[in-house]
C-alpha cells in the first residue's frame, strides 16, 4: 500500500479552489493518525497497554419528551491481549459503552481512542472503515443474513469493505480464508447451510467467524451467549478463550452471567451509568 502522502486535497469548505486549482495544506497529526488506522495499520499499543480507552463519557437518548441519562462520565480500558468483561444490570450502560467503543454511536462528551487515534470524531465514511478493518463484532442474536449461506454470511464484511471488483480479484484467498475459520468454529460441514438450517450455537459461531474474516484487532461481544443453552454457551466462551490464547485476540465482552465474568482478565462493572468497581 502506498505510503500516506503528508499534503491532501481538503474536502471541506476550507478547501476552496483557485483558478482550476485546490488548495492543499499538511496533514494534522489526528489525519495522519486516523489514515494509518485505515490503511490496517492499526493501534501502537504493545501488549499490556490499552488497545481502547474511553475518557469522560456520557450518553443520553430522548424518549418523547424526557431525556434518559444512561452514562455519566465513564473511563474504560481494555488492555491489548486480554478479555474484559463489561457487567450489570439491565439499563446500567453495558450496551451502550460497547456500542460507543465499537463507533455504532457518538458519545454526547468525553473521547474515545483506540491506540494512539481518537475515534469518537470520525467522520462517519471512517467510522465505517474503521468497523470493517480493525474490529470484529457478534452479538447475542446472530445478525446473519437469512438469504445467505453460512459462507456467504462470513464473507460478506470482506466483500464490502474492499468493494465488488476487488473482492473479484482477492475472492479465492478471501474463500480459502473463510473455510479455514468455519473449519476453526467446527462448522465445515455446514458451509452451504443457511442461518434457518443452523442451531443457535451454530449461529453464533457462525458469526464469530465472519466477525473474523477480516483479521481485526479488537473482538467487541455483546451478550454473545445470552440467547443460548448452557452447554452451546460454554461452547462459545472456551471458542473465544482459545482465540484469546492461540492468536492474542483482545475481546471486550458484555455478560449479564456473573460466572462467565468471573472467568475474564478484567471486569468493569457499571451501576446507573457509572464505573462502580474494577477486578
């Protein structure tokens, strides 16, 4: 990939042109943080430092008229190499910081950075980019397409991130990289199955591996096991331990089961919007 050049044509109404020229100005030092981002070059932290952090942050969402506190000034880190588990009760913000960490939404103040780059602030085409290239995110009902195959299913986030004619082009080494991870999930046998002909484990597995597919660094999981049987739920925590142990995936988890909890590197438990303890 090209190295980043340090002058860009500026997009916004600053960038006004001249004659049948634009003008161009250096980059700041936050755009060249956040192009290496998105080039896959990914965060600078070295293993024991934080991978994401957030600083400050407060969430609120209008329902009619009311506006609902939901988080009030919360620090986070997740340490690069490590699985942190996110606990409370239902409404204390565990969703919605993931949700924040993982750039589905803005927070209302505070910052959040991953690696040595804000991410709070990005412009929603990099919010976009960044999703596709340095996370992987499942979620406790699935999300899969139900008119795609499993494969199809897993394959999907390479395909958009990289667009149709270079998926084309890379399409082979994408497929051979999918099977290797179904065959990882325990689900090769299934590759031409769709999501209906799955059970819920398998579902969930599924999404792990398409969660995967495009080599993130940071794992976000949203009650990965809640919506499964006790033993399909095991099945899925030792899944994302050996992936945490074999290749130093980092994993932010959200669990309501105390026990799963108790089996992660680190636990941030909220209360009413706030941090109340740290393991």
């Amino acid at each position: 990939m090209n190295k980043i050049s340090s002058i860009r044509s500026l997009e916004s109404k600053d960038n006004a042109p001249i004659g049948p020229y634009r003008v161009v100005r250096p980059e700041t030092e936050q755009e060249q943080l956040e192009d290496h981002l998105l080039q896959g070059k990914g965060p600078v932290a070295v293993f024991g430092q934080s991978i994401v952090r957030a600083r400050g942050v407060t969430k609120s969402y209008r329902r009619s008229k009311t506006s609902v506190v939901v988080l009030k000034g919360v620090d986070f880190n997740a340490e690069r190499g490590k699985i942190t588990a996110i606990v409370g009760q239902s409404g204390s913000g565990k969703s919605t910081l993931l949700h924040l960490l993982g750039t589905l939404d803005r927070p209302d103040s505070g910052e959040i950075h991953f690696g040595d780059t804000r991410i709070d602030n990005l412009s929603a085409r990099k919010r976009d980019a960044f999703r596709n290239q340095q996370l992987g995110m499942i979620f406790q009902f699935y999300h899969l397409l139900p008119e795609l195959t499993l494969l199809e299913n897993i394959v999907a986030p390479a395909m958009i991130g990289q667009g149709i004619l270079e998926y084309i082009r890379n399409r082979s080494k994408i497929v051979k990289r999918a099977k290797a991870l179904t065959d990882m999930v325990g689900l090769s046998h299934r590759l031409h199955h769709r999501p209906c002909e799955l059970s819920g484990g398998e579902m969930q597995r599924t999404a792990i591996a398409r969660a995967l597919i495009t080599d993130p660094k940071l794992l976000l999981a949203d009650e990965p096991t809640g919506n499964l049987d006790q033993e399909s739920g095991q099945s899925i925590l030792q899944l994302m331990r050996d992936l945490n142990r074999d290749t130093g995936l980092t994993i932010v988890m959200v669990t309501h089961d105390e026990s799963i909890a108790r089996q992660c590197d680190a636990l941030v438990r909220l209360k009413d919007g706030v941090v109340e303890r740290l393991k």
